[in-house]
C-alpha cells in the first residue's frame, strides 16, 4: 500500500476551472489528474536532465579523443623543415 500525504496548491481561477473540465470530460478525479501530470513532469525533468548529462559526456568523450588523435599525429608526423 502506497503511503500518501495531502498538500496544497494554489491555481488561478482558469486553471482551476480547465482542472474541473478535464477531470469532468476525463471522468476522473482532480487529484488524479495533479498526481499524473506531475508524474510526467518529474518522467520528463529527469529524462532531459539525464540527456543534458549524456551531451555532457559526449563531448568530453570527443575531447579527450581528439587529443588522443592530436597526439598521435604529432607523435607520427614527419616535421622536419616546417618552420
């Protein structure tokens, strides 16, 4: 059994009121429609930061290799007379 706790929000009278018409239209609760959307919302938070972390990553990755070709390059080229 879930544990659940009761809060409290404050909404403006207009998102109060499309609250009560798409709990009306969804033949659901008001409070199951607050729970799902900030379900979502946290799903969708954390996806983007474990996106924005994965972009981190990356360029890192793409970093460190190309000092790894860079070095490579230096270590292998044939510079003589290059001034």
């Amino acid at each position: 059994m879930r544990h659940s706790i009761t809060t409290s929000v404050r909404l403006s009278s207009e998102l109060r009121d499309q609250l009560e018409t798409a709990a009306h239209t969804l033949h659901r609760g008001k409070n199951w429609i607050i729970v799902h959307a900030l379900e979502m919302y946290l799903a969708q938070l954390h996806f983007h930061e474990l996106a924005v972390e994965a972009r981190r990553q990356s360029l890192l990755a793409a970093k460190e290799d190309n000092e790894k070709d860079m070095q490579l390059w230096e270590d292998n080229t044939d510079t003589t007379g290059w001034e």
